[in-house]
C-alpha cells in the first residue's frame, strides 16, 4: 500500500518544471564564470609579457646606441663607458606602460619587475648587452599563485674603436 502512494509522487516530480531554469543556470554558471576567468587572465598574460617583451627590447636598443655614440665620440687612446645600471632601469621604466609598477634593479619579491644588465666581456667579437626582465604575474582569483615570467634581450655594441677601449661593469 505504501508503494502506491510513492508512484504518483514520483510521477508529479517527474512533470514537474518549476526549478528547472535555475538549476540549470546553476550547473552551467559556473562553468561560465569559470571560463570567463581564464579569458580575462589569458588576455592579461599576454598583455603583461607583451609589454615586458616591448620594454626590454627598447631598452637594450637604448642602451646599446648610448654605449655605441660613447665608444664612438670618445677621443683615441681614452676609456669609453657604457650606460650604467641605472640608466637601463631608467630606459625600461620609461619604456614600460604604466600596467605594471616600477622596475627595480634586482629585487626580490615587490611584486615589480626587476631587471638584470649584463655585458660581456671585449673580445674580437665585440661587446654585447643582455638585458634580463623577470617578474612573477597573478592571476585574478589565485593570489596565491605566481607564474614567473622571463624576457631576455641582447645587442652587439657598435661603433668605432680605433685604439679606445671600452669599460663596462
């Protein structure tokens, strides 16, 4: 007897429609939130490593043409100075749009890009610069996860030597 009275509540259940939209939006909501997230942080990531790629790439440019116009004007027989490590901080700062915050010369862990100079030593091949920019991206919603991203540039310093050297440090 007790079966009886099962079968017609399962059967309005089943004909029933009432929450139907909103449990739906439920299951598929999420996975929409879910899916817009990772287009806004995709499309962020790239912005963010596009405009690392760009500033770094002025900067060694920058760099590279100030050391060469140096090396180029400096009188025979002297020592020519590249660009410090400050200037190229400067150059990448002012290279960088204002997405993210300023760059620093080796810091660890500020949440800003730091940027790594390196020249190698004169030889017969010449004087090269590479420039290093790292810097760890959040995504929105996982503050606790970083994604380290790196970006290294390098550019042969030209001019005329002649009998001036160049120092670099």
């Amino acid at each position: 007897m007790r079966r009886l009275r099962l079968v017609p509540a399962l059967r309005r259940l089943r004909l029933a429609r009432r929450a139907v939209a909103s449990v739906e939006f439920a299951i598929c909501g999420v996975a929409f939130i879910l899916m817009l997230m990772l287009v806004l942080n995709l499309g962020d990531l790239a912005l963010v490593l596009s405009a690392m790629t760009y500033s770094t790439q002025v900067t060694v440019r920058e760099a590279a043409v100030q050391s060469g116009a140096n090396l180029a004007n400096a009188a025979q027989g002297t020592v020519a100075s590249c660009v410090s490590q400050t200037q190229i901080l400067g150059y990448f700062n002012s290279a960088m749009p204002s997405l993210l915050p300023q760059a620093t010369n080796g810091g660890t862990g500020t949440g800003a890009p730091t940027i790594q100079a390196v020249w190698s030593q004169p030889g017969s091949n010449g004087i090269y610069l590479q420039v290093t920019a790292s810097y760890n991206w959040v995504p929105f919603g996982a503050r606790t996860l970083a994604v380290p991203l790196k970006v290294s540039e390098t550019q042969m310093i030209s001019g005329t030597s002649g009998s001036v050297t160049m120092q670099c440090s």
